[in-house]
C-alpha cells in the first residue's frame, strides 16, 4: 500500500530487514521500519552502523508523529547494539531532519548492487543530499570514501 512503485508485491525493497519493527493500533498493522545492522568503511576506519529502511505510515493515519515514533525506538536499539551511527537514504530529508539527521554531502560512495532480486556488482558514485546519519552521541561522521560493505541501504 505504502509503495506502490517500488516494491511490486514484495514486503521488503531490496533486502529482508534483520528486524522490523511493526507500529499497530487496535490490532491494525499502520506502519513499520526495517532494521539492518552492518559494518561499513569509511576511509582507514570501520564503523558498527544501523540501517533504517522501508519506513511507512499508512497513507489515513499520516502526520501524527507515527514515523517519527517508530525513529525514536530505533534510536534506542541503536544504542542497545552499540551502533556508532544510524544511516539511512533518502528522497526527502524533511522528515529525518527533524529527528536528528544530517546529510551527509557530498559523499563518495560504494555499495553493491541489487535490482529485482538480482545481483548487478559494485557502484561507486558520489551522492549529494541523498545520505543521512544520526548519532546518540553526537559524534561527527568522518571524512573519507565510504564503503558500504553490502547493498545501499
Ligand atoms: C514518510 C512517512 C513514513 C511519514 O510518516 P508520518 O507518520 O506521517 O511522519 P511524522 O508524522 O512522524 O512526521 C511528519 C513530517 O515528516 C515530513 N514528511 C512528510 N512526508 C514526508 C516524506 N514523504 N518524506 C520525508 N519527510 C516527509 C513532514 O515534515 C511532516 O510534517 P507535517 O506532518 O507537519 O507535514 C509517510 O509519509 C509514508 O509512509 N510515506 C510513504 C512511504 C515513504 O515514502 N517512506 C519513506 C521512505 S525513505
């Protein structure tokens, strides 16, 4: 419902989240995040990273803060698994910017590729206003190339 475009049927973009969390009321499933933990490189140093992906409200019960609930909850696992940074992509930065992203741009990035449930290789590409990182300690992203270490969030 909440991806009409993108996910063709599926219950997940490019890969199945490690955990979802699920956002119900009275029983009704209305919205969920998807978790992915990694480790990825940036530069010389490696960094322990939570993934957020296929964030969704349903369309009747936007604007309510919902999405920006479920953010606050994966913040805290974030910090229960020691994540140095929550890392997401987006279209649309409003949204994260009010719950603590920042963009990160430029950023030269890479991952490797999967479309349609196959696999395509290695990307590297730099991304201007598209790569956002939140941290529970206010640590500063470092500089550097970023290696992604598995498929783009
Ligand atoms: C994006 C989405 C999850 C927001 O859910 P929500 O529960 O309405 O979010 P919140 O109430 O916590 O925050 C709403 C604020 O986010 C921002 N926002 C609204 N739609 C947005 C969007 N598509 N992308 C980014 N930010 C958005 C606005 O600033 C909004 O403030 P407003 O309510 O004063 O207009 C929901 O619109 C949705 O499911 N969209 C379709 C799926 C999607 O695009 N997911 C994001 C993938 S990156």
């Amino acid at each position: 419902m909440c991806f009409p475009d993108t996910f063709e049927g599926r219950t997940y973009f490019k890969q199945l989240p490690h955990i979802r969390l699920l956002h119900r009321e009275n029983s009704e499933l209305v919205g969920q995040l998807g978790l992915d933990f990694r480790v990825i490189r940036v530069g010389d140093e490696v960094f322990r990273m939570l993934g957020i992906i296929d964030l969704c409200v349903v369309p009747k019960l936007r604007h309510q803060q919902r999405a920006s609930a479920m953010l606050d909850k994966a913040a805290t696992i974030a910090q229960q698994a020691r994540a140095d940074f929550q890392i997401l992509f987006v279209d649309n930065p409003v949204l994260y910017e009010k719950n603590g992203y920042k963009l990160i741009e430029p950023a030269q990035l890479s991952w490797f590729a999967i479309e349609d449930r196959k696999s395509h290789g290695i990307i590297g590409r730099k991304m201007e206003g598209l790569l956002m990182v939140r941290s529970e300690d206010n640590r500063s992203f470092p500089a550097g190339k970023i290696d992604l270490l598995g498929y783009l969030f």
